[in-house]
C-alpha cells in the first residue's frame, strides 16, 4: 500500500523543483517518436522512484575523507556496471529494434514481425535482432524505402537521444540516470556510424548501414557489379559523422554521469546557456542519415522566462543530389489559461524524388520543396491541481523524408497522457 501511494504522488503531484513533463503516446505504427517518448517516461518514472530507496552516496560514518571518496566511487560503479548499464541498455535495444526497424517494417506493410532482446550485458550478451514478416500481398517497396528500412534503428535512437534532451529546456538540470541513457543512446546511433567498417568482401556480410549505402549507391546507379565499390562508401560516410559529437547536450550528460554523479554522488547535473540579458541561447549540431544521403542539423535553441523555440537548418551531402531544409518548433508557446500548452513545428525541405512502392507497382514522388506543419498540445484534464494531461500531435505532412516520420505525405496524429515529474 505504502509502495501504491508513492507511486501515485509521484505520477500525480510535482513535488521537485527540477519539474519536467513526460508524455506516454500512441499512433497507429508504433513509431519512433512516441515511442521514444513513451520509453524516456516509464525510463524516468521508475528512475525517480529508484532514487527515494537507492542513495547515491554510503558510508556516512567513514571518518576519512579519501576512504570514504573511493568507497563511493567503487560503490557507484559497481551499481552501474550491475544494474545500471542493463537497464539502460535495455530501454536503447527496445527502441532501437521495436521502433526503430519494427517502425520501418510496419510502415512498409509487413505484418507478424519479429523482434528479440537478448539478455543485457554484463548478464547476457545483449543485443537482439528484429526481422520482417510476410509483406501485404502484391506490395512493392521502393528503393528509398528499402534505405529507410535500414537506417531507421539508427533515426530511433537518435531520435531518443533528442527526447531526452529537450526535457532539461526549462528544468535547467540533467538527472544522472537521463544522463546516462542519452549518452547511451546518442553511442548507439553516433558510434555506429563513426566507426563503420570497410566494405566486406563478401555482400553477405553487410551490416545495416552497409546495406543502407548499398541501396543509395544503387537507385543513383553507383554501385559496381562486384559490389565492392560505393561513391557514397562507408570511409566517407566515417568523415562526415564526426559533426555529431558537436552535441552539446550530449557533452553536458556526459559530465553529469561522471562528473557531477559518479565522482560527487549528485543526482543533477546542469545545463548551461549563452545568457543575454534574460535571453538564453544555446547552439547544436545533429548528424543522421536521409534516404538521399546524410544531412547535417544545425539548431539554435533560445528560451525566455518559461517559453523556448528551436530552429534548426538541415543540409544535405550533395554527393548524388542536392537537399536542405529547415524549421522551427517552440516549447510552451501557447499557454491556455493554466490548463496547458500548445505548441507548433513547422518544417520546410527541398528534396528530389522519392522511390516508393505501393500495391502492384512503384512510383515516384515530384521533387519539389514539401513542408510539415504540426500542432503539440498538453491539456489538463479534471482539476486544475491535478498534473495529469491529455497530450498528442496533429499535423500534416507532404512526401519527402523528415525525421521519424513516414516517407509518404499524409496526416500524423499522436495521443496519449502526460504528467510533471
């Protein structure tokens, strides 16, 4: 009962001045988006509970200073190395198979797909894999559709990692456990991408982004017969994916799971803004990967009092095609008389065509500039007091590729709950 109570105070009622606001959401693929916000919510939740029964620091009667610091530290360590890490690891592999390919297989009309989560390191040798079922019958798949269905693990987790970040907007502060799977998340993503491996010899041993080099290279009519030559090959892709360590979100993280937890014990770390005036302003880089070839954000987040905007700009590599785009998205834009929040994103591209399949046939969208406009809503529901919300997304997009969204134009809607933590 006791255990019942917490949990219900903890869910219902902000008691932290470090307040931040969760979402669980629902749409009719399972997509990468709600479900990164849905993960980062039930991540989160079971992290603040944790913390009223797991302490950070032990050995409160050790006299010496010294002692008691390598206690802690070795204590700290140990936790993460047993119980931290696999939880972690965890909640990346799920949204990395289940909304990462499972998203990309659902979309493309695949049915009964499979996906398996190996036990976590250090009990298990992690990991797992996912696999598509049986296809709608006469369904075609398009070339960039094929290369979505390869990268789409990494735009996941990626896609994690940006979850997690933009809840430390207002809050200012980073708990250790967000810390940690935004970094882990950010790894997962950026890492495979820095350190892709040359072209095997053998075409049956590509992994995921080899094979999402190979269907790029090939609906551009770059790809040689014996499939050991890309223009677009895996040492240039290695060159260009460093701009994403240009994250400072990440690099805060970084420092409050080392530095401000494990070597301190503290359970919040900060971030920090270029202050003008009572203007906050903090610059971004993101790197990932289209189904043209890889682009480059760059994001200026401002924020004043309790409101924020990001703008970004997003530019292509221009190795087959030319593409770039652009937007904007505000954070507590619209405030409805204390019941909650409306906000907008709005995104704008020019991109060349797109290679899709549908029943019986393929077919190609008109390169042409396209746009997204999308409305995120949280209202409060029953009492005032209450910290309970409706939350979701309604929008409408054209066909081209925006992050975690589907290649093909079409509504978008996403509903679900959401509460202050």
């Amino acid at each position: 009962m006791k255990k019942l109570k917490l949990i219900s105070f903890l869910i219902l009622f902000s008691i932290n001045l470090q307040a931040q606001t969760y979402q669980i959401l629902f749409d009719k693929n399972h997509s990468s988006i709600s479900g990164a916000e849905s993960l980062v919510s039930i991540f989160q939740t079971g992290s603040t509970i944790e913390s009223k029964i797991l302490p950070t620091r032990i050995g409160k009667n050790i006299k010496s200073k010294w002692a008691k610091k390598v206690i802690n530290i070795s204590y700290r360590l140990s936790r993460f190395y047993l119980y931290d890490l696999p939880v972690i690891n965890s909640f990346t592999w799920v949204q990395y198979f289940t909304f990462g390919h499972g998203y990309q297989y659902r979309n493309l009309g695949y049915t009964n797909n499979q996906h398996e989560l190996n036990i976590p390191y250090p009990y298990g040798r992690g990991g797992g894999f996912s696999q598509p079922g049986g296809r709608e019958p006469g369904r075609r798949i398009g070339r960039h559709e094929f290369a979505a269905r390869n990268y789409g693990s990494l735009e996941a987790t990626r896609i994690l990692s940006s979850t997690i970040s933009n809840k430390w907007i207002f809050s200012d502060s980073i708990h250790f456990k967000e810390a940690m799977l935004c970094v882990r998340a950010f790894n997962q993503s950026q890492y495979t991408l820095f350190l892709i491996s040359d072209l095997p010899t053998n075409t049956s041993e590509f992994e995921n982004v080899h094979n999402y080099l190979s269907h790029v290279n090939r609906k551009y009519s770059q790809f040689f017969a014996n499939g050991l030559y890309f223009l677009y090959s895996p040492e240039k892709l290695r060159k260009r994916a460093w701009i994403g360590f240009l994250n400072p979100f990440v690099g805060f993280a970084f420092l409050t799971a080392t530095y401000d937890y494990a070597w301190h014990g503290k359970k919040y770390g900060k971030l920090r803004w270029i202050k003008f005036g009572k203007l906050s302003y903090l610059p971004s880089f993101r790197f990932g990967l289209t189904p043209f070839g890889d682009e480059t954000f760059f994001e200026s987040f401002l924020k004043k009092n309790n409101q924020a905007v990001r703008i970004y700009y997003r530019h292509g590599n221009p190795i087959f095609e030319k593409f770039n785009g652009g937007g904007i998205e505000t954070f507590n834009f619209i405030k409805l008389k204390n019941r909650g929040y409306i906000d907008l994103h709005f995104d704008f591209w020019d991109q060349p065509e797109l290679a899709l399949g549908k029943t019986d046939e393929l077919y190609f969208t008109v390169g042409q500039f396209g746009a997204m406009a999308k409305m995120n809503f949280k209202i409060k529901l029953g009492d005032l007091k209450s910290n309970i919300l409706l939350a979701g997304q309604l929008g409408y997009k054209m066909d081209g590729y925006i992050e975690g969204e589907p290649l093909k134009k079409g509504l978008i809607f996403r509903t679900g709950i959401a509460y202050e933590l």
